[in-house]
C-alpha cells in the first residue's frame, strides 16, 4: 500500500512429492505468481535423511515423536516421488504473501482458494498434513532454511554474506 515502506524479504518454497505426484508444479507456480515476486532460486531435490531432519528438526525438539518419521519419510518421498522442487521467493513482504497464497498447513482449516485447501489432505493413517506445499513462516526461519536447501551459488542474488573456500570436496561434473 502507498506510504508502507518496502520489506524485501526472501522465503524458501518447496513443493513436496504429493504435489509433484498430481502433476500441480504449473498450478502451484502459477498460483504463487500472484503474490508478484521475483523467483531467485529454483531446483530439484532428492531429499537424504540428513536433509530431512534438518528441515524439520523442530518437530524432534516439540516432542512431536509421533509424526516426526512419518513426516521425515514423507518428504523424502516414500509415499510419492522421491524429490520436491524448491524455490527461493523474493520481493516485498514476500513471507506473508506466500504464506496467504498456500494456506493453512492444515488443508482442513485452509482457505479453499489456497495451494493447500485445493490439493492438500490429510493421510488417514499416518495423520501427516499432505498439503502439496512448504513455505517459510519467518525471516529467521527462512534463513535457515534457504541455507540448508540452496549454496550461495545456486541463487541469482547473492541475498545472505558468503565467502569462498577451497576444498578438496570431490563432485560430480559433466564429462567432455
């Protein structure tokens, strides 16, 4: 609105396996462009273990031992397909405008119009909240997050400090 100021914010998106499985990344992209932002990061990832508890190390500190597994094989994609497409979100109150565009985490109590009271369920027997998307729900959080999903490399804009480093890390490269 006229007289706010701007508050350029970066958020991490993920669209998980049960909505790379229906086949809604077009959707879901084209839903999410409403909220007039700019995508500065964008890949396909198969999640390790390793990923995935880092991701939702929150829910192993809240005692939430319940769902923490079935949550963990979730995004790893035992129950789908064993990748999710992220993306880095930036622009002015980025956070608040994905986070309107996705909807409650709970499908039952999101907004019909939004990701996930369109495609989100929740699985009867695991109780996991199949809600097709991710998204950061603070500035704190999606530091962290885009941190642990995307190398500075990987972005367009280099939005936190980095510094490079020599390494002897062996990696995979294209052959000539």
């Amino acid at each position: 609105m006229d007289g706010e100021p701007v508050r350029i914010e970066q958020t991490l998106v993920l669209i998980k396996p049960d909505g790379l499985l229906k086949s809604l990344t077009g959707n879901i992209i084209s839903m999410l462009s409403e909220a007039r932002l700019k995508i500065v990061g964008a890949k396909m990832v198969k999640v390790s273990r390793e990923l995935a508890e880092a991701h939702y190390h929150k829910l192993k500190e809240e005692k939430c031992v319940e769902i923490y597994e079935e949550v963990l094989k979730y995004i790893q994609g035992h129950y789908h397909t064993d990748r999710v497409m992220a993306l880095v979100y930036e622009g002015d109150n980025a956070i608040a405008k994905i986070r309107e565009i996705a909807g409650s985490t709970n499908p039952e109590k999101a907004s019909p119009t939004s990701i996930r009271g369109k495609y989100g369920r929740i699985h009867s027997k695991t109780q996991v909240f199949e809600n097709a998307v991710h998204c950061s729900d603070s500035e704190e959080n999606a530091e962290r997050e885009i941190k642990l999903w995307f190398s500075p490399h990987e972005l367009t804009n280099m939005i936190y400090p980095f510094e490079k480093k020599k390494t002897t890390e062996e990696k995979m490269v294209w052959k000539n």
